[in-house]
C-alpha cells in the first residue's frame, strides 16, 4: 500500500487546499461544505499515511501507539465539528434560526472551532511528534519533517489559544503542507 497511500496523500493536501481557495473566492455555502468534507476525509488519509511511516519504523514502541491514539482522535474529532457544523448549524441558519456564532464554525471564539483546532493542533501535532520519535534516528529527514509538523501544529493550537487567533494559520502548515512534503519524500 505504501507508495499508493503516499499517492493519495498528496492528491488529498492538494484536494484540500484547492477546496480552501474556491471557498474564499466563492464565499458560498457549497465551496464551504466541500471544504469541510474534505477536511473531514483528509483525516483518515493523514492517519493512513502515519501508520504506513510507523510501519516501516524499525523500533515497535509506545511513540507509534500514541500517534494511533492521538490520530485517531484528530479523525473523530474532526468529524463530530464539521459534520454537526453541516448537518445542525448551518440547516439551522438556513431556517432562519439565530444561532450565535459561539455556535459556528468560522468565528472565533466558537466552540466548533475549538473543537476543530483542539483536532488538528493539538492531537495532530502530538501524533506527528510522537511518530517523529518513533523513526530511527538513520532517517533523518523523515524524523526532522515529522518533528516540524508536530511543532507547527502545537504552536497554532496553542498560539490560538494563549495568544491571538491569526496564529492558528501556522497549523495548516504542519499538517497541510508538512504532510505533502512527507509524501513526497517517502516516494523518493
């Protein structure tokens, strides 16, 4: 599965990175629901891609359980914001309901974004730590890339939460762009 997974991976960060764009261009409920279906599917292919870095680690160690553990969460987490943001916030909007945007996905502070940032900053940037200690130390460059994207995730999560909220932008870079250059090098 190797190489097909690593494939896949990078046709998803591009995927979802073109659904990001189209959103900001068109500003319209459709290029939002595309966006957040991806971002709810690009999770499982991140997980994938994790477990097939872990698979090849040469040390069985806790580090890769963790990552498994802290993914998994990302992916269920993930789910249950943009999916309740889909089906029950915005149906609700579109009925004419005032919901506050405490309640909204795009507003800060919110608790669907909490739950979306406490996903893919927190629990993201530990897996991808935790794998990064997981991998031999001979594979340098994978173990570094892996150690980056952790540190980029961490940093927007609690960047967003300590500090300001336009920190968060630096997660996407671990998680978004860090995980294509991953893919890229374990093709080669």
């Amino acid at each position: 599965m190797g190489k097909k997974i690593f494939v896949t991976g990078i046709i998803t960060c591009i995927l979802y990175f073109i659904s990001v764009g189209l959103f900001l261009i068109t500003k319209t409920g459709i290029a939002l629901t595309i966006w957040e279906l991806m971002t709810v599917f690009s999770a499982p292919v991140v997980l994938l891609i994790l477990l097939e870095i872990g698979s090849i680690a040469t040390t069985t160690s806790i580090y890769k359980k963790a990552m498994l553990a802290f993914m998994s969460c990302t992916c269920s987490l993930t789910g249950i914001a943009h999916i309740v943001n889909i089906t029950v916030t915005r149906q609700l909007i579109n009925k004419g309901v005032n919901v506050p945007t405490y309640f909204q996905i795009g507003y800060w502070p919110s608790v669907e974004m909490a739950i979306d940032y406490l996903a893919w900053g927190f629990f993201t940037g530990l897996a991808f730590l935790s794998l990064s200690i997981a991998v031999e130390k001979g594979k340098y460059k994978i173990k570094k890339s892996l150690l980056i994207c952790g540190i980029l995730c961490l940093i927007g999560f609690f960047g967003t939460v300590f500090i300001n909220e336009n920190i968060w932008y630096v997660a996407p870079m671990g998680y978004g762009v860090g995980t294509m250059i991953i893919c890229i090098q374990m093709l080669k």
